[in-house]
C-alpha cells in the first residue's frame, strides 16, 4: 500500500515537472522564433498523413519559417494532392512512408495518420533519426507505451511531440496556473464534454475506401469517440489533477448512427484520481447542445471553459478565522465583490463595452484578476500554430516539447482504459507497472 | 476554560446582489450553521418578493389584485403595510408603486431609455400608493385599477436585513454585521474589544474611497447613490431613483444616506430622502424620531461634493458614532466642501457649515 502511494506520488512529480518544465520551455522559445526566424536553420521536415487533420496542421504550417516543408506522404491519392496545395512549398510526395524516413536530408517528421499506425510510425521516424511530432492519441495499444519509450529513451536527443494542442493555448494555461495558483481552492471535479449533432462521417465517393476515409469508424483503426474527442479532455483532467487517474468506469452505446460503423455515437465515463479528485467526461453525436468544454470545480471556484471561452466563478465560501479581525466594511461600494461571483470572463470575445454598471463592475473584477496575474485578456495565438512553432523550438533549442512522451503517454493510456471500462462494464484500474 | 472568539463571514448571492454575513461566536460549526439558516431565509424571501419571478406571492398579488381581493402571508403583509406607510409618510417620495415608471426608464431588465412626456404621463396613472387598499382585519390586498404593481426593490433589501438580523438574534449571537452589497446593512452589538462596526461611506464619485467613516452599533444604514445604476445617452447620465411625481430620474443629488434602528425603514427612507432633497427632509425629520441623514451633494466645482446632515429627535440614540480626528478638526475649515481624496480619512461634516441641524 505504502508502496502504492509513493509510486503514486512519484509518477505525479513526474509528470508535473515534465510539465512545468515544457511550459517554461514552451513560450519564450515561441516568442524567440516568431520574431527571429533565421532563414538558415529552419528545420527540414516531412508530414506522414495529410487528411482532414494532416491539412489543419499544414494551413499552420504555412506561416512558421522556423520549418520548411520538403516532403509529403499519403497513401490515399487525394489527400497526398491536397496536401501538396495546402503547404504550397512544393514537397516531394510519398505514398511510402518509409521511404520518406529514408530520406537524410530531412531533420522532423509531422505525423497525422490513423490511430493505429501512431506507434509504428513513431518508432520508425526516431529509429531513422527523426524528430516526431506525433498527433494525439499517441497510441492505441498499452503495450505500445512501452514500445515507444523504449525508443525514444535510446534516442534522448531527438524531440518526440505530442499533439495535444491544448496544452500550447493561453486560455488553458491561464486555466491551470489559476488552479495551481488556488484561485479554485481544492480541485475536486472536472466536468468535460463534446456534443455534436453529427454523423462523424466523411463522404467516400468509391466504396472501396470505405475503411480508409472513414477509420475511426471501425475497431481495427479506431479508439473511437474516447480517443479522438475524449483524449484532448483527458489530458486537461491529467494537467488539473496533476497526475494520472487511479481507475475508471464508463458507458457507452452505439445507440443513434445505426450505418454500420463499430464505435459508440455515445460514452460517458469517470475517472477517478484518487484523494476525491474525479474527471467526469461525456461525448454524444446527436445533440450539440452544450458544445464543447471542461468545467473545473474546487471549492472554492469553477472554470468553466466552453469552446474558446473561460468564465470564472469564485463560489461562496464561508471563512472561519479566530479572534477578532479588524471589521472594515463599506455602505455603498461593495458591488464590485458581488461581479466576482457573478462570473468573470478570463477570455473575453472583446472587451465589455463602457455602457453600464455591470459591464464596468465585470471591468474591475478582471483588472483584480490581472492584479492577481491570473488574468490574460485573449488568446495571443492559435493553439495549433503554438504547438508547431513549439516543436521546432524545440528541436532548435534543444528543449523538452511542451508535450512530452509521459504526458502522451498518460493520455493515451487513459483513453485505452476508458475504453476498456466501457467495452467490458467492469471498472478499470492503473496498476503500478501500466504507466 | 474560556472559549476561544471564532469569526464568521459569508458572502451569498441573491436579490440581484451580494449578502454578507460577519458573526463572532465560540464555535464555528454553530455559527456556520447559523449561516445556512440566514442565507436559506434571504432566498426563500427573494422567491417571495421578487418580480422577476412569475411564480413568486408578489408577482401573483401584482397580476391578481386589480380582479379581486388576495391574502396575503403575514409578514409579507405586515411589510407592504409599512411600504404603503412609508409612500404615504413621504408624501409619495418612496413610493411602493413606482415599478411601471422603473419600467418606462427601462430599469427593469433593461438597458435605459428615455420615455416621452405623455409615455411618462400613461404610466404616472398606474402610479400612487392610493390605489393599494389594505384589508388588515382580513389581510387582503385590493388595487382600485389595472396596472398597478407593488415592487420592493427600494425596501425588500433592508427588510431581508432585518429578518437575518432576526435569526442571528434568535440562535443568540450578539455580534454580527449583515450587508445587502451596495444598498443596506445592519450592526448588531460590535466586535470584540471594538466600539462598533467600522463602516466607510463610498464617495460619490468613487467606489474606492471613503467619504466618512462612522462606527455602528445596533443600528443600520442605508444608502442611495445616483452611481448604483445609470444609463448615460448623449451628454446625458439618467439615475435610477426616479422622483415618482415627475416621473423623471432625480437631479443633483449624489447620495442619501439614513441611519435607523431598522434596516427595512433605512432602506425606504434612503430613497425617499433621496427625491425629497435636504429640505423636504429636515421638514420629514421634525415630525419622527430616531432617524439621521447625510447627504451628498453635486458642488458647482468639478468633482467635488458638498455634505449635509440632519438628525431627528432621538438621533444620539441610535448607536452610530463618528470618529473626530485632529484631521478632521483642521480640514473642517473648507466649510464641508472637498474633494474625494482629502475626504479619505476625514469626517469634517461633523462641524461643517449644514452640520447638526438637530430638530
């Protein structure tokens, strides 16, 4: 038991400080590289998978000189050509991506390919010498995690990247130094969702590659809704509790998009940290009601983040103290504290127009924030773009990523849990040596 | 063994602002308890008394008494007989009818507009505390036209003051401060070792100094300021006390301010003594006791503002006590005029030019 609770707080350690060492990395090497783009030392890089997600990544792309795209690979024809477009560095082009490895000249590879090939790729891109930055999940079986370390452990000065964009956006980092900072008190629930009314499907104009276009769709491939909505979560429960999940129980149907695909339209699952902290998160294809978002709760305050926006709630708590305190109080001037509680935005779309007494009080309320430093008025960058000038800082300035293997690692193996949990019915546990 | 002092303070969210609870005692899981009990009373209230709420007994009295007579809970009762009391004692200067115009200047759910004179006219028909017919044998309320509604919003606020005061009594503790955010609190007995509650009045132009301090003992005070709720079009800033015989939002007037041993007749009269002005006021004060009233006035000069008090028969009774520091004794020279800053850490009204006009 003791054992237990030192590996437990060890792996937690861990995982904090590998964190806290990639945020520090993280920005200041953006800044650097987004001012100082040296023409010279732009990293040569190929891109492995260039589909809906491969594309996102290379619209970004476009506009960070510190890498410079010479080689593209896809298996599917039409994705290989439109990839080629959206970069607009003309690549060479590959439908094998080993022989894009084979390939000296180029420094990174930037994968985006269906989840079961993550693992295989990873390895076979450090293995050639290449840095990686691999798209969440990581991988998409356990014993992957440990396949992986391995190689990346035998290659220690090359950058392995995952892409879990979230930890590069501002709104989330300004979420989490809130929380490390106790402005939610003791964190005891994370509440996270995506909801869409969506059938998840991509059009397939030959049957025939049913299978390729629609990948998530079939177990094979596929972690499902867990893996490609349900990681991003995950990892912020991760970075809230500041470690990994201690078991986990979930549900989940396929219940509404009856078209023959394998994976739920719906899940809901708990994660259970230990020491009362819990992640509840819930995914459904056929309503969108409540949109995307994560809802951090201590007790002493809530954040609560849907889509690109965060709202913070002080909750009423009551303060205890002994002995007397020196009674100041105000008639006429306490509105103010009462803006607080009412919900401030830490991420506002624009700036509260000067136009009435809420919206000057909610004014005072963020400046108190900002006075705290935990007040950031929008995010400066896209959280993709981040992640990508991050990468290439890295490699540059020979720094740890802002998401490193064990934070991949810790994600990847809580969404293959989390679907085990749901397949089986049976709640899942962390033993010491799965993580 | 002597118990040890524990300190209580509580913030809760209701009636559009924020409660706070300050209670010495002995044991924390008491006092935190007590809390519950106060905080769960001020909702149960705002669900009786609100009209933002369909479901609440006002709002079905509003919709309900220009049809037929409706009984009424006792103690909601009793508060709308001294609402109707206050509107008439005032002359209508507080009036418990004056929703409809609050609406007309969209002070309700609004964002402010400014309503034509015959639209203030219309609605100046739906308006007078006359046409509320009190039943008090039966408890019924009756309206004698349409249109009519009862809003608490200028002495809900004291009154769920009162009733926390109340509870805090009854479960026997002895020192407390309740606050209803901007408008009105009350003090019970005072701090350990101190002489009363130190209460700092916000300067009309800012939320962040003080104009006076005064120290509370068993009293409350109330407070209207024309920098609560506004709504500014053109060059024009319109306030949200509106004087319910013009129906037009009060002028040159920056704050009423009313110490009463009662948070509820604080509230209504902060108001009241808002419209009627310092006059009206003094002719008000001389015909009811235990009653104190500090204004603040625009000053000719920029941001300035001139300060007037005024006490009833009684006044030195009702536990509120005003430091008098060497500062305050040299500044008292400027005849009551000031700026916010130099105001901070003074209370020169005390000797200043409408001081103590005690009728």
């Amino acid at each position: 038991m003791k054992d237990k609770v030192n590996d437990e707080v060890t792996r937690r350690n861990f995982l904090r400080s590998a964190a806290s060492a990639a945020a520090l990395a993280a920005l200041p090497g953006v800044a650097a590289i987004a001012e100082n783009p040296g023409p010279n030392d732009a990293v040569r890089y190929g891109f492995i998978g260039t589909g809906t997600q491969g594309c996102t990544l290379l619209r970004f792309l476009t506009t960070i000189p510190a890498g410079r795209c010479i080689a593209t690979c896809d298996i599917y024809p039409p994705n290989l050509k439109k990839g080629v477009e959206t970069i607009g560095s003309k690549p060479d082009t590959y439908e094998d991506y080993r022989q894009l490895l084979d390939r000296k000249d180029i420094d990174a590879v930037l994968i985006a390919t269906p989840l079961y090939l993550h693992a295989r790729m990873t390895i076979d891109g450090l293995e050639a010498g290449k840095h990686v930055f691999i798209e969440k999940s990581m991988f998409f079986k356990e014993e992957e995690a440990e396949q992986i370390r391995k190689v990346s452990a035998a290659h220690p000065k090359q950058v392995l990247q995952v892409g879990l964009h979230r930890r590069s956006s501002v709104l989330y980092q300004t979420a989490m130094e809130m929380v490390g900072k106790g402005a939610l008190g003791r964190v005891l629930l994370v509440q996270s969702r995506v909801t869409t009314h969506s059938s998840w499907r991509r059009p397939v104009a030959d049957a025939k590659y049913e299978r390729l276009i629609n990948w998530r769709m079939y177990r094979e491939y596929s972690g499902g809704l867990m893996a490609e909505m349900g990681s991003h979560f995950i990892d912020i429960a991760n970075w809230a509790f500041e470690g990994e999940p201690v078991s986990v129980i979930g549900t989940g149907g396929l219940d509404y998009w009856k078209d023959g695909r394998e994976v739920h339209d719906n899940i809901q699952s708990i994660f259970d940290y230990g020491g009362g902290g819990r992640h509840y998160f819930h995914c459904m294809l056929f309503n969108g009601h409540h949109s995307n978002g994560v809802m951090i709760m201590g007790d002493q305050g809530t954040l609560d983040i849907t889509d690109d926006r965060g709202i913070y709630f002080r909750e009423p708590v009551a303060k205890i103290s002994s002995g007397p305190a020196k009674e100041n109080w105000w008639a006429g001037a306490t509105v103010s504290k009462a803006a607080a509680q009412k919900g401030v935005l830490i991420f506002p779309e624009k700036e509260a127009k000067d136009s009435g007494f809420v919206d000057r009080e909610s004014l005072y309320a963020r400046r108190w924030l900002a006075s705290m430093g935990i007040y950031q008025p929008e995010e400066p960058y896209d959280p993709y773009w981040g992640e990508l000038v991050n990468f290439f800082a890295s490699i540059r300035e020979n720094k740890a990523p802002v998401v490193p293997l064990e934070i991949g690692t810790a994600d990847a193996m809580a969404v293959i849990k989390a679907n085990r949990a749901i397949d089986t019915g049976q709640k899942t546990s962390w033993t010491k040596k799965s993580a | 063994m002597r118990a040890a002092i524990t300190r209580y303070e509580a913030a809760h969210q209701a009636m559009g602002t924020e409660f706070t609870l300050v209670a010495y005692g002995d044991d924390p899981q008491y006092l935190t308890a007590v809390g519950n009990e106060v905080f769960d009373e001020i909702d149960r209230l705002e669900g009786q008394m609100s009209i933002y709420k369909p479901k609440s007994e006002l709002s079905v009295i509003n919709r309900t008494a220009a049809s037929r007579s409706v009984c009424a809970e006792p103690k909601l009762f009793e508060l709308l007989v001294n609402a109707v009391d206050h509107s008439q004692s005032t002359g209508g200067a507080f009036d418990v009818t004056a929703g409809p115009l609050m609406k007309a200047w969209g002070f309700f759910r609004g964002k402010g507009r400014v309503p034509s004179n015959s639209e203030i006219a219309q609605v100046l028909r739906r308006v007078g505390s006359r046409h509320v017919h009190l039943n008090r044998a039966e408890r019924t309320i009756r309206f004698d036209m349409e249109g009519l509604e009862l809003d608490l919003g200028a002495i809900g606020k004291g009154y769920a003051v009162d009733r926390a005061v109340d509870i805090v009594r009854r479960y026997g503790v002895t020192r407390a401060l309740v606050s209803s955010g901007t408008s009105s609190l009350y003090a019970l007995g005072a701090p350990p070792g101190a002489r009363g509650w130190s209460i700092s009045l916000r300067n009309p132009y800012s939320s962040e100094k003080a104009a006076n301090i005064v120290y509370l003992r068993n009293c409350s005070l109330s407070t209207s300021g024309n920098y609560e709720k506004f709504f500014k079009l053109g060059t024009n800033t319109y306030a949200h006390v509106i004087d319910p015989s013009t129906g037009k939002p009060v002028e040159n007037m920056l704050a009423a301010i009313v110490l009463a041993p009662s948070a509820c007749d604080a509230d209504a009269l902060s108001t009241a003594f808002y419209v009627m002005g310092v006059e009206r006021t003094r002719e008000y004060l001389a015909t009811h006791r235990d009653l104190m009233a500090l204004f603040y006035l625009p000053s000719s000069t920029g941001r300035k503002f001139r300060r007037a008090i005024l006490r009833s028969d009684g006044s030195s009774r009702i536990g509120a006590f005003f430091p008098r520091t060497p500062e305050r004794k040299r500044k008292s020279t400027r005849k009551g005029t000031s700026t916010g800053a130099s105001a901070r850490s003074s209370a020169r009204y005390a000797t200043a030019r409408w001081d103590d006009r005690s009728l």
